[in-house]
C-alpha cells in the first residue's frame, strides 16, 4: 500500500462530486483498488479501479450523512508511508439538511490536521516548539485523519448502534455556517475538537443563543483559535502572538489559546468547562484514564433520570481522559458550585466531578467536571472528557448521553427543570439573589437563588408564617426587604440578610390570608375564599394592630401562591397551573400562562427572579421555568 491519498474536501452533500488527489511514494503511477467504508459502521459501500492520479467519487443520492473512509491499495506492502496516507477520511452531508434528523454531529478535521505529521519539522504543529515547528497546515496533503486513539470513534458508532437519526458535517463547514446549523436544533461535537477559527465559534455560539442546543462530549475544547486561509485549505495556528503578524492587524484573530491575550474570549464562556482547570495525563500516563471515574453530584437533575444514582455514587469509569476539562468550582455549601471567575457564566450548574490532581505526575494535574448551563435562549451540555465516547457501555453512560440527546433534539423541551434537592417548604420568596423559605418546622432557611442543588440553610424563626414576598426593588414606600404574612393575619417585615435578624410588626391583613406579593407599589393578597385583595403602600396604617384597608379586586382564580415579577402577577394553583395579570385594581382577571403546569403537589409556594418563576411545596424539589416559554430553534423541513 504504497499509494498517498487526499480528498479534495472534508465534506460532501450527498448527490455530489468529490475528487481524490493520488501519488506513490516512488514517484510511479497509480494503479490500485480504492474501497469506501461508512466509518461508523464499517459498511462497504463502494468499490472501484483507479489508474492515474486522480479520482473522482461520485456520491450516491441515497448515502446516508456520515463519516466515511476511501482507502486505497495497489497490493504492495505498506512501506514508506504513515499509517493513515492510504486512507482518505470525509463527510457526506444531507442534501437537505434536518429532513431526516434533529441532530448535526461535526466531525473535528482542523484537530486531526493539526496533528497530521506530528514531529516533522515544517510539517506539524507538534510537538516541539522550535522554529521550524509549523504555522500554517495544509488539507491538500496525505493523511489528517483520526489519530490513533480515535477518540471521535465509541460515540460515532453508539449513534448508528442506537439507530438514533443524526447527521454529519465537517466542522470546518462551521465556519460561517450559520445556514447549515439554522435546519437543526442540537449540535454535537465529539471526542477532541481543539482547533476552532473564529468564524466557527461565532456561528456556533450564535446559534445556541438563538435557541439552538448544544452538547459536547469532548474535552480541551476549543482550546487554540485557528485561521483558514486558501479557500479553507490552509490553517494557521502560530500559537505565538508575538510570531503571528496578526497582532498589528486584527488582534482578535491572533492564533493563541482563546482565553490568552489579545484575543481574551475564554472558551469556557461557550462551553462551560476549559482544559486551564482540567487534567492531562499522556505517553505512558495514559493507562490511568481505564482506573478514573465521575462522582455524580445532582442526580435530581434531569441529566441523571433513569441512572438509579445518588448523589456520591461513582459513574463513568474509564471514561476521563486523556485530557479533561473543568471550572472553578467553590466547595463551601457542600455543593460544587462555579464560581464565575475563571469565565465559566456562574450560572453553570454542576453534575459530576472527579478530583485529577494526581495526574500532575502523568503531564497536568487538575480536575474533570460535568456540567449545563443556558446561553441566551439554548441549552449547552459538556461532559468534559475526550473519552467519553469510550464508555458508552456503561450504562449510566449510556442513560446520560440519552437523556441529553432525547431532551436537547426534542422539539419542545420540559419547562420546569430541578435547581434544588427535596425539602420541606411552605413559603418562599427571592430578595437580593437570595431565595428565603419558611419550613413545615417554622424555621426561616435560606439559599442562593441559583440552578446547582445548593443546600438551605436555617437562619432564623419564621413561626406561623405562611406566605413570604419581597419586591423587586425598593419603590416609594416600599422598601428592598422580606414580608411574611402570619397565620393570625399579620403583615411582618425583616431585613433580606442571611443571618438571623427581628420581625417587624407592619399592618394587618384580610382574614385567613394565604398568599402575598409586592407590585407597583402595592401588595396584593389572597384570602381563603379565593378572593384578591390590594392595599397601596401608601395607605398602611403606622399603627401594626389596624387592618389595612384592603380592597377585595375580584376571584384570584384559585391560586394558593401568589408572587410578583417585572411588573406583573403570577399565581399559582393546587394543579401547578399557572396564571397572570397586570397588578390594577379593576377591570383584569387571572389569565393562564403559556406551558404546561408543573406536577400536581409540587408548586405550595411561589416566587419569581430575574425572569424565571420558582416553586416548591413540603416534600418536593426547587423547580424552576422560564416566565415566557423559549422556542426550540427551528429545524429544516419536516421528512417526505
């Protein structure tokens, strides 16, 4: 197998035309067989002569999108030759993209190129960092297939095992591929996907801002900004700002790691996760990957549903490594939490961790971390490890991976999502980034209002209280601080701190009060007969042992919790239906809220932060939706 190959291009529409650029190490002619192979099921789908240096395949209608494989063979012996230069590796796309599925898994070429001729001087960008070290790559040249680890491959191959319905690209038709991306609702990136270029990262971040979802079961994401030059057939990668001319150009292109200066866009504000906080074990060190494994750390979460795991519970062996990315993470509530430092967005919500730091002796100690959080109006999933597609035999492994496909390709999301583990509260409200809650034991707790499973803590006695509120801000007589209504129809009033402090007798409310919100100005009940009262705050009298003159607005349409945000009413019923309404006085009823209503027991109390309404009740988890539903991101036509 003395023949060198190349494919014209990293990817192909089905129906099309792709060209194979041919050569013999000794300078002959090519005389052989090539044989084409869908990589992710080893199918046989073309056989053919070729003669001469060229070779044009031209691709069937009904190929399916994948990832496929030309190898080429003229009988001799390999010699002369790196192991993959016989093999050209490309893309077939659909040639209507989303028809026929949800889901686009891109496939990293510029990371298999980078590491095309590793060694060779003027040839690689590894692994040495002398000056004949390469800068600039090109397509048009043998090999740039998957490395021997293949660490794209378990997952590639779980996809068709599964028969899950996905299609393929390049990931170098990410750049400026907001088209592409525009007919589908999850990306997938898989395995070791380091090199992006800029134009690739906006697209893709453009897209889950849009309301597009992405998941990443990879590791050392997007760790090196990369340029495409020639038509997309060069790339460059100094990794030098002070070698790349670049810097006295456009600073933001300059080819160093994403979060070093002068470009200063970390690659964790997109994905989460980066490798500056992961591990790396390589060489010989690699053999410790098969002894690692994840701790899950939120299996309320919907990302563990069906794994049967509890929090502590070990998952996941063998599939960390050989490179890991991870946060910043703050451990003083028991919990791991992101801190938002590091440029990991604050509201990443931790599902599993694994303390790497041992690693330092095998290459970079550090840690691996699972995680989600929301960017704009998407979802992004990182599973944080190059190998996980290598433990795809693990069952939780495979429930995970499941859930994330299953729930990020639907066509609508669950609204509710868990942000907090079972508990035993009757009354809550958010003051300050601050979620307060009043348990069935009449102890006042607290929480940051925040998506990771964070513990309450006691702070103080709530006694009989039965309802909690706070406004949004201070306005006119209203001050920034926590209200309760008592059993016995007393408004109270504390400061929003979280450590124990006085209640302040304020008024007294209409009888058999059950729920309280603050709006406009006002505060608004209700009473046990399903009536909605409203007193301005103007008109609370300064004597705590007068009723306020509340006046009686009409039904409240069964609501047992009421809270206020941006301006308007939310209420909630016994069915965890929920409704709203502008906070007047007259002339406007309780009308239902778009989405479906949380599980019937789950919503006692209610409140509202920073868009979001939150809910829980005595014996259930903090649960948390969006006020306004967000649309899944529009797929392309629907099949046939």
């Amino acid at each position: 197998m003395s023949i060198l190959a190349y494919a014209g291009a990293t990817s192909v529409v089905a129906g099309g035309r792709l060209r194979f650029h041919l050569a013999r190490t000794d300078g002959g002619e090519v005389r052989g067989e090539v044989t084409v192979v869908d990589a992710t099921t080893e199918r046989v789908l073309a056989h053919a002569r070729v003669d001469g240096g060229m070779w044009e395949l031209e691709i069937p209608d009904d190929w399916p999108s994948s990832l496929y494989r030309a190898v080429f063979d003229d009988g001799t012996p390999l010699a002369g030759v790196e192991p993959l230069d016989h093999e050209a590796w490309f893309v077939v796309r659909a040639a209507r993209p989303g028809a026929g599925a949800p889901i686009l898994v891109s496939v990293p070429f510029a990371t298999w190129q980078a590491y095309n001729r590793s060694g060779v001087p003027g040839q690689g960008l590894y692994y040495a960092e002398q000056p004949d070290r390469a800068a600039r790559v090109g397509f048009d040249r043998p090999g740039g297939g998957p490395p021997p680890e293949r660490w794209e491959e378990g997952l590639l191959r779980w996809l068709r095992a599964t028969g899950r319905p996905v299609e393929f690209c390049s990931g170098l038709d990410l750049h400026g591929g907001d088209e592409l991306l525009s007919h589908y609702r999850l990306l997938v990136i898989n395995g070791h996907d380091e090199y992006w270029s800029r134009e690739q990262r906006d697209t893709v971040e453009d897209f889950v801002r849009g309301g597009g979802n992405l998941a990443i079961f990879a590791g050392n994401t997007a760790w090196w900004q990369m340029r495409l030059e020639d038509g997309g057939r060069t790339m460059v990668c100094h990794r030098d700002a002070v070698a790349d001319p670049m810097s006295a150009i456009d600073p933001e292109r300059v080819t160093v790691e994403w979060s070093s200066a002068p470009v200063n866009r970390p690659e964790n504000t997109m994905t989460g996760l980066s490798f500056r906080r992961g591990a790396g074990a390589w060489g010989e060190g690699m053999k410790v990957i098969r002894e690692e494994a994840y701790i899950a750390r939120f299996t309320d979460h919907w990302v563990f549903a069906g794994t049967g795991l509890a929090d502590g519970d070990k998952f996941a062996q063998g599939a960390l490594g050989y490179e890991t990315d991870a946060a910043e993470l703050d451990w003083s509530r028991g919990v791991p939490r992101a801190t938002g430092r590091d440029g990991t967005p604050p509201t990443f919500v931790v599902l599993a961790t694994a303390d790497l730091r041992h690693w330092a002796r095998y290459g970079q100690g550090g840690d691996a971390v699972m995680g989600t959080f929301r960017l704009g109006a998407g979802t992004v999933f990182n599973a944080g490890t190059i190998n996980w597609g290598s433990a795809l035999a693990d069952p939780v492994v495979d429930r995970v991976t499941r859930n994330v496909l299953d729930r990020l390709a639907a066509d609508r999301q669950p609204q509710w999502e868990v942000i907090g583990p079972t508990g035993d509260i009757r009354a809550l409200a958010a003051c300050e980034d601050v979620l307060f809650g009043v348990d069935t034991e009449g102890a006042l707790v607290c929480r940051e209002v925040s998506g990771q499973n964070l513990p309450w803590r006691a702070i103080g006695i709530a006694g009989s209280v039965v309802a909690l509120a706070a406004a949004r801000e201070a306005s006119g007589p209203l001050p920034l601080v926590l209200y309760a209504v008592t059993a016995d129809g007393r408004l109270l009033r504390r400061a929003p701190v979280t450590r124990p402090a006085p209640w302040t007798p304020v008024a007294r409310l209409p009888a058999d009060t059950i729920a309280l919100a603050l709006c406009d100005g006002g505060l608004f009940a209700v009473s046990a007969d399903d009536t909605l009262h409203h007193v301005s705050a103007a008109e609370l009298p300064t004597d705590p042992d007068v009723r306020a003159p509340w006046r009686a607005l009409g039904s409240a349409g069964g609501a047992i919790a009421l809270t206020a945000m941006n301006g308007r009413l939310y209420a909630a019923d016994r069915n965890g239906r929920l409704a709203t309404r502008p906070p007047v006085t007259g002339g406007a009823g309780f009308a239902p809220l778009a989405g479906e209503p949380a599980e019937p027991g789950t919503v006692r109390a209610l409140t509202g932060h920073a868009g979001s309404l939150i809910a829980t009740a005595p014996g259930a988890r903090v649960r948390r939706r969006a006020a306004v539903p967000v649309p899944a991101a529009a797929p392309g036509p629907a099949p046939g």
